[in-house]
C-alpha cells in the first residue's frame, strides 16, 4: 500500500467528530492504509444521537424515533441488528453505533472528552497543526497531512428574526435547549416552524401535559407516515424509479419538479385524506419550495392537527405583550407561556479554521455571497465546496461531511461520500481539475441562488439529482451503476443473463446501502461478503411487512362492515 497521498501529501489525517459521519470516516481511511486520528469533544460516540440533557449539545430526546428505515439507515457492511425494528429509537441508533466502532476497532483511533480548540495551516510544511485540550491536561498542538471536518451542520442554533423579542416575559427556548418537556406541563406553548424537530416536540409537550399548543408556521408543508402502501416509505423508492426520475429531470427539470411535488402531494392525501381542505396546508400560506422541500415525517402529528389538539397559525409578526403576540394574518395570540423555536441550526467554522480554510468564508466567494439574502450569509451559511464536500482551496487535505443531503439516509450517505473521499485522496481515483471543481461549485451556487427566488430552502446542501449519486458511485468504484439499470454496460447484460431474480431485486426494491459492497470491479473501496446476503434480508423484510400491512387493512375493512352491519 502507498505511503502517498493525493498531490505527494503523506497519509495521516485528522477527523474532526466521532458522530456517525466521523465514524464512517474513520473506518473507511483506516481501509484505505491512512493513519487516522479522530477527536470527539464529548465523553462518548454517536453525536446528536446519544440524548443529553445538557442544553449546549444537539442531541435527540430519549423518545425519539429515526425518520429512515433501518435498512437505509444502516452502514454499507454493518446492518442494525435483527431484533431492532424497522424504525429504530434513538436509544437502538447510539447502541449501533457503538457496536460498528467495536466491530471495526475503531475506538482505538477515537480521543473521547477532547475538544479541538484551534485549527492552523503550515503551508509551507503543507500540514494542519491541530491544537487539542483533553479533560485535566495541557493543551497538545499535532501536525496532520489531512483533515476531515465531520462536525455537521447543526452546530450553532438559529433564532427566528422577531420584533419585540425584549418585551415578551415568558420563556424563549431553541429546540437545541429543550430537554425536559414535563416543564411545560399546564402551559400554553408556541412552536416556531414546521419540521421533524417541530413534530417531535409537539408529542412531547403534549404528552407532558401542556394545556395548549400552536404551530406557527409561514409556508404549507407535505407530511408523510412511516409506513405507506404497506411499506417502509422509503421503501416505496427504488432504483429504476431514481433513473427514470433522473432522465426526466436533464431534460425537463420543470416538468420532474411537478412530478416530484404532484407524487408526494398524492402520498400524502392517500395517508391523510382529512389534511386536503386543512389550514395549515392551505388557504394562503406560502407555498413550499418545490426545488428543495423535505417532507415532513410524523405519524401523529395529522391526527393532531385535525382533533385540534395542536393549532396551526400564522407566522409571528411581532411581540406584543409579556405573554402575548401578533401574527401575520392580523391575529393575537394571549396568554402564552412560552415560545419553542424549532428552527435549526447553523454551521460555524470560523472559531477554529483560519479563514483561508472557511468555506462559509465570504471573501472565498465568487461575489462574497452577495447574490445571496442576508440571511444565507449571517445565519443559515452556506459553504461553498467541490460536490459539497472537498474544499476548493485545499482540495487534496481538506473535506466536510454532513452538508450534503441525498435523501433518505444521510448516515449511509456518507458512508459513500467517505469512501469515494478516501479513493480520490489515496491517489486511487483521477482527482479533478481546480478548474472543474471551481466550475462545479459556482454552477450550485447559481443554482442555488435561482432556487431561493422562489422562496426559502429548507437546506442549502440538497443534491438529489442523479448525476450527483452517479459520480459518488463512480469515485468510491462500488460498481453498482454499472451492473444496474445501464444498458450500455456489458456488467448489466451479464447480471441480468445470469441472476435476472437479484437483478430486478436490485432495480425495482429496497436501495439497500448493501448493495454498495457488492461488486469487485478491479478498483475501489473493499466488497463485503455478506453484502448480497444483506440486501436479500431486506427485501424480504419488506415482503413480510406488506403482508402484515395488508392483513392489517383487510381486518381494519372487516371490522367497520361489521360495525356498520350492527348499527343497522
């Protein structure tokens, strides 16, 4: 195995974070013959997936329950354990975690309760000197060939922008801060914007006993069950329906654009039929970006929304009084206890990298992110990367993970970003010009910017076109694209001739990260053995769960014709 590098650069590197980003990382460089070291600031491993009540660390609450199914939730050669269900809690998420470091051996390279302070760049050296503090001892200055931020997004949170703010006497919390829902017990509660985190908490509180609470929201949101057409909904995605999604979308991006809306738009009135005609999706709120939604993901919060348990209103003008408000529509709001601001979080690099390195830095910008509103360039930052991961300054030593969102999974997601990262940095794949990486970063920034003339995005890093997943495929060398759904690839002729069962398994089911280990083409990352074994146990999960899906519905039918037939 080389001791070089990309660009002559040697082989030890930096990862920044042990949560699920920092720890695939970890894990793929160690493959790839780098000498990898990772610091993580907390005492243990996972990230915002190991609940704390500490008020100044992202973190889920200990009810809460992964949007993604376990089997797009999973690392590529590391499925969730047999008996953890189909949507783990967030407990069953830090344990597999902790199981994957243990497989792996990786807490060996993992410096746990040690806080990076200070990031420099000894150019001349061509090294990152990375300046640690550890719990009870002296700060430590070390010297890396390579550094991989893995610290998210969500690392300062967003307040909303409200006149009056001063003025209101109850309590003002972000979401980051909420840790302790039965504090609300007996309160009238108003929660600021609608998103996973929203929905959560709005359980939570209600749960705890809160007498009363809003929804405040400016623009109409899609909301969408776990299970749908008795599937995993993101079960209900598959590769064929990414390719043709794809075709329509290079040469008709408008008409790909409805499409996408009209079909989760019609996923949603076949889930929640009662939500057609509701307020808060209606009427004259805002339309939702159709270029860069996220469907909401909540199985209780229609059903709230149509008792009246949970009020939705308008967006706040401003603060009218200690405990009272006024929203856009012309509405006061009395007798508020406090305000729940779910309204995420912003990336801040400039505490520890110096500014050449800052990729939320304005002055690195083509017009310092003058095109963009004030917003994007204060609090909602936008990094302006290579594919939104390589650094175009350092493009060779420097990467972020976690501003990149392909939906639906981004653990597994970057599982494949750090693979095809580790390729192009062990010198194993063509690494593209500076020219070409410019040029594909100022082409999603234009984009970016002519997306936000049609309204607000709810994440600056959405790359869901299907070139962007090709190219990942491609620079990790998993083989996937070549032996699926390409007719042009002697590959796919020869899966399909002589395995046409696994084949249409692989085009037409589960997108099991699985099959990313499947396939030796001679280059890339390494293949796992059990991979094939893997995707055929996820699909067949998936088949015993529409069966019990369907017998479920069948009862559910014979039970209201007997109740119907006993009230005649």
């Amino acid at each position: 195995m080389s001791a070089m590098g990309s660009d002559g650069l040697g082989k030890s590197i930096c990862v920044v974070g042990a949560g699920a980003f920092g720890l695939t990382a970890v894990k793929n460089f160690l493959e790839e013959g780098f000498e990898v070291t990772c610091f993580e600031r907390n005492s243990y491993i996972g990230g915002l997936w190991h609940s704390t009540l500490d008020p100044t660390q992202t973190s889920t609450l200990t009810g809460t329950v992964s949007n993604v199914s376990k089997h797009l939730a999973a690392y590529s050669d590391f499925p969730l354990p047999d008996d953890c269900p189909l949507y783990p809690s967030a407990k069953q998420v830090q344990d597999y975690f902790e199981l994957y470091a243990a497989r792996f051996e990786l807490n060996k390279h993992i410096h746990l309760s040690t806080s990076v302070t200070r990031i420099t760049r000894n150019d001349e050296q061509r090294k990152w000197m990375v300046t640690t503090k550890a719990l009870d001892q002296p700060a430590r200055a070390q010297a890396f060939d390579c550094l991989i931020m893995a610290t998210g997004s969500l690392s300062r949170p967003r307040l909303p922008d409200i006149a009056g703010l001063n003025a209101f006497r109850g309590e003002i919390v972000h979401s980051q801060n909420f840790k302790n829902p039965s504090q609300y017990a007996g309160q009238t509660v108003l929660v600021v914007g609608a998103g996973a985190t929203s929905a959560d908490s709005i359980g939570y509180l209600l749960d705890a006993g809160a007498a009363k609470v809003y929804l405040s929201h400016r623009r109409k949101f899609v909301v969408l069950p776990r299970i749908l057409r008795g599937k995993a909904l993101d079960h209900n995605v598959s590769i064929r329906l990414a390719i043709i999604g794809g075709f329509i979308g290079k040469f008709m991006p408008k008409v790909m654009l409805k499409l996408r809306s009209k079909m989760l738009q019609g996923w949603q009135n076949e889930a929640f039929p009662g939500l057609k005609d509701h307020p808060a999706l209606t009427g004259a709120r805002l339309s939702g970006n159709p270029e860069n939604s996220i469907p909401l993901i909540s199985d209780h919060l229609p059903d709230l929304l149509l008792s009246g348990k949970v009020e939705s209103v308008q967006g706040i003008a401003r603060i009218t009084g200690p405990n009272s408000l006024l929203l856009t529509d012309g509405t006061t709001l009395d007798h508020v206890d406090a305000i729940l601001c779910c309204t995420g979080a912003h990336v801040d690099f400039s505490s520890l990298l110096p500014p050449s390195a800052d990729p939320t830095n304005p002055s690195l910008a083509p017009d310092n992110f003058a095109a963009l509103p004030p917003h994007y360039r204060d609090t909602g930052r936008v990094p302006l990367l290579y594919r939104g991961i390589i650094s175009l300054q350092y493009p060779h030593s420097l990467a972020f993970l976690g501003h990149t969102l392909v939906l639906p999974g981004s653990t597994s997601v970057n599982d494949l970003i750090s693979m095809g990262l580790a390729q192009l940095w062990s010198g194993k794949y063509p690494f593209p010009s500076q020219t070409e990486m410019q040029a594909e970063a100022n082409s999603f920034y234009a984009s970016l910017i002519s997306t936000l003339k049609n309204g607000e995005i709810a994440h600056a890093g959405i790359r869901s076109d299907l070139a962007f997943s090709r190219w990942l495929h491609e620079v990790a060398g998993t083989g996937l694209f070549e032996h699926v759904g390409s007719w042009t690839s002697w590959r796919c002729w020869k899966l399909w001739w002589s395995d046409r069962q696994f084949y249409k398994m692989l085009l037409d089911g589960v997108m099991s990260p699985h099959a990313w280990r499947l396939f030796d083409i001679g280059r890339g990352r390494k293949t796992w053995n059990g991979a094939r074994e893997a995707v055929e146990k996820a699909n067949a999960d998936m088949r015993v769960l529409e069966e019990r899906e369907k017998r479920r519905a069948e009862e559910e039918k014979c039970g209201k014709r007997g109740l119907k037939g006993k009230i005649a």
